[in-house]
C-alpha cells in the first residue's frame, strides 16, 4: 500500500511538472500573435508561479519572448500605418521582455546533470536586447512625453544607458554613443525625481556625470537629491551631507565660479562643521582671484555671520551689493543682515545728547537707509513674503524712529 500511495505521488508530480510544460509549449506558440498576448501571458505566468517550472531557464525565455515578438509585431504594423499601434504599450512590452530575460539568463548558466554549462538560449537573448537598444531610448522618449515618468520611462531609459556595462554584454562589445548615454542617464533621474524615488535620481545623475554628461545641471539636480534626502530621513544626515560636498568639489573642480551653488555648498558645509578660519581663508583666496565676484562677498559675508562678526559681515555685504550683477538672494540676504545690525545698534543708544543722536543719525543712515535701498532692489529682481516682511520692519523703524 505504501509502496502504491508513494507510486500515485510520484505520478501527481510528473504530471504537475508535464501540465507547466504544455503551458510553457502553448505560450511558446502564441509569442508573436499580439492578439493572443494575454493568453500567452497568463499561460507563462502559471509556468513561472509553479515550483516545478519556476527555475527553468526556458520559462523565462518564453516569458520574455512573448514580449519581445508582440513589439516586433507592433513595430512593423507601425511603420505602414503609425497611428493603428499604441507606442506606450510597445515601450512596456519590451521592458517586461528584458525583466524576463534577465531570469533567463542565469538560470541559463546552471550546469547539466554532467556538471557542464550548455546554454541554449543565451545568445538569442542577448541578440535580441542587443538588437532593440535604440528602441529602449525611443520607448524612454515616448513615456517621458506621455508623463509615464516612473517607473516606465526611468526603466527604460536606464535599461538603454547601462546596456553596455551589463555582465552578459561583455563579450559583445556594444557600443553606444556617450552623449546618448549620459542623456539617458539625466533624463532617468529626472523621471525618478518625478517619481519621489529621489536615491535612485541621484544615482541616475551621477552615472550621466560618469559617461561625460556635459550640463552643470547634473551635478545640481544630484545635490538636490541628496538635500531631499536629509531633510526627509535624520538617519541620512551623514550620508547626504558627504555625497553633497562630494558632488560640490567635482562640479566646482569642472565649472569653477561659473556656478556659484558649488562653492556656497562646499563653504556652507566648512561652516556648518565650524570651520570658520578655513571657510573664510577659501573664500577670501577666491576673491583675490575674482575681485568683481558679488557672489563670494556675499559668502564671506554669511561666513562672518555665523562667526558673529557683524562688521565684517556688514562690510562684505555692502561690498557685494556694489555690483550689478549682484543676484536676488545676495540682495536679500545682505539687506536682512544690515537691518537687524542696524537695529541691534540702535537699541543699545540712550538718552537724548548730541552724541545719542549722532550715533541714531549714524544707524539710520548706514544700515536702515542702506537696508531700505537693498531691500528695494531685490523686490525689483523679484519677490517673496521673507521679503516683504523684512521691508515692513524697515519702513516700521524708519517712519517711528526716524519722524523727522
């Protein structure tokens, strides 16, 4: 009885196992009938959900070509009538086709019963993701126009870009454009960013850098990330701040003061660690080598602040509101400091001597009055409620302490 009970389990497994193989047989079957692809899928995927099918190289394969022949059916329809196919779901069949594919291909490697590694559908595999390169960024093109950002358009345009560092290319020696590969690269860290997956953005953003992705706009949008990611996690405060100034000295090594974000990163970091003589001996080495720079001596500036030497601070910010390319921020910052230096002195002045009123004299006209005019041309350059309210106290301290 025994003997027969084990007999009918083992024939229950053999035919369990013969079951998933005619699925993966019929699946086989339809791959290329675009209108039979939904049967093709849920036959593979009860292949791929079965123990006795789930670690079989061929599942995967099928699974993957199934993909790939329905956008190769899709694509030559396409080009004689291009409004019949639709090019969104034609970018998602050649992304499941490569996810399959990527299964396939090592279970492809696990050696025979004798111990030897035949693989029998590697380089049909590679062939074919090698052969649709070009479409992965043509696909990446159309979800990122369509507002499919993330995943489809990160996906895809990642799956173009890192096609020739991939293990299973290396023998293949694809060669892809670099330009291409460091736009697909920035374009997938913007979809990620779109997508809040702002640590996968990053890495996106650094690997355009890593192939030469000529726009200061990739070290930036890669900051940006990291500073999101400490503001929303404490635990990353660490990690973000050293990817920031890592990120801030490459960007500054290449572009120097063609992009002041850079510098004020790095500075702003010296100062944060209290490393206030090295911050300011940095950026007074700079200014000696960019005397009309506003940017830096509004930098010193803020350095001289955080030191609590508010008349290096005044000075260096008076300084920089000389030029005229002197930017919003700078203005603005420079304008608050000066008002509440101002405003400190002036509260320190009593009485009502000759001397008293010459000091209120002093306050008014080189901080109030100089606030009130830096102030004024940063609302020209643009505005915002910070600062409205810092003319309101201007103007407040102007018309009560000031009457005459």
């Amino acid at each position: 009885m025994k003997k027969l009970l084990t007999f009918a389990l083992c024939m229950a497994a053999v035919g369990s196992m013969s079951a998933q193989k005619a699925n993966v047989e019929a699946a086989k079957k339809l791959a290329g009938k675009p209108e039979k692809i939904a049967e093709a899928r849920d036959l593979i995927n009860q292949a791929i959900q079965n123990p006795e099918t789930a670690q079989d190289a061929q599942t995967y394969y099928i699974a993957g070509k199934i993909e790939f022949d329905a956008y190769d059916k899709d694509y030559a329809t396409g080009m004689i009538n291009p409004a019949s196919v639709d090019r969104l779901k034609m970018g998602e069949e050649i992304i499941n086709g490569y996810n399959q594919f990527l299964k396939a291909l090592p279970l492809d490697q696990v050696p025979n019963e004798k111990g030897k590694v035949k693989p029998r559908f590697t380089k049909d595999m590679i062939n074919k993701i090698k052969g649709h390169a070009n479409d992965y960024f043509q696909s990446a093109v159309e979800f990122f126009n369509g507002h499919k950002y993330y995943p489809e358009a990160y996906e895809s345009f990642m799956i173009y870009a890192d096609m020739p560092e991939q293990d299973f290319m290396a023998e293949e020696k694809l060669e892809l454009p670099a330009e291409d590969r460091g736009t697909a690269y920035f374009n997938a860290g913007l979809a990620a960013y779109q997508g809040n997956e702002i640590y996968k953005s990053a890495d996106a953003f650094r690997k355009a850098r890593g192939v030469g992705y000529d726009d200061k706009q990739a070290f930036i949008y890669e900051i940006a990330c990291w500073q999101a990611a400490a503001q929303r996690d404490s635990t990353m405060e660490q990690t973000a701040k050293d990817k920031i100034i890592g990120v801030a000295e490459e960007g500054y090594a290449k572009y120097g003061m063609e992009e002041p974000l850079f510098i004020n990163n790095i500075v702003n970091y010296l100062v944060a660690d209290n490393k206030f003589d090295e911050a300011v001996s940095k950026v007074t080495e700079l200014i000696n080598a960019h005397p009309d720079n506003a940017n830096l001596y509004g930098l010193r500036g803020f350095v001289y602040d955080r030191m609590g030497n508010d008349d290096a601070s005044v000075a260096d910010y008076k300084k920089s509101v000389s030029f005229p390319d002197v930017d919003f921020e700078t203005l603005k910052n420079a304008g608050k400091k000066i008002y509440r230096v101002g405003a400190d002195k002036y509260n320190v002045i009593e009485g009502s001597s000759a001397e008293a009123d010459a000091a209120r004299n002093d306050v008014k006209v080189n901080y109030f009055l100089v606030a009130k005019d830096i102030a004024d041309k940063a609302k020209a350059l643009n505005s915002d409620s910070d600062l409205d309210y810092l003319i309101e106290n201007i103007d407040y301290a102007l018309t009560t302490f000031f009457n005459n």
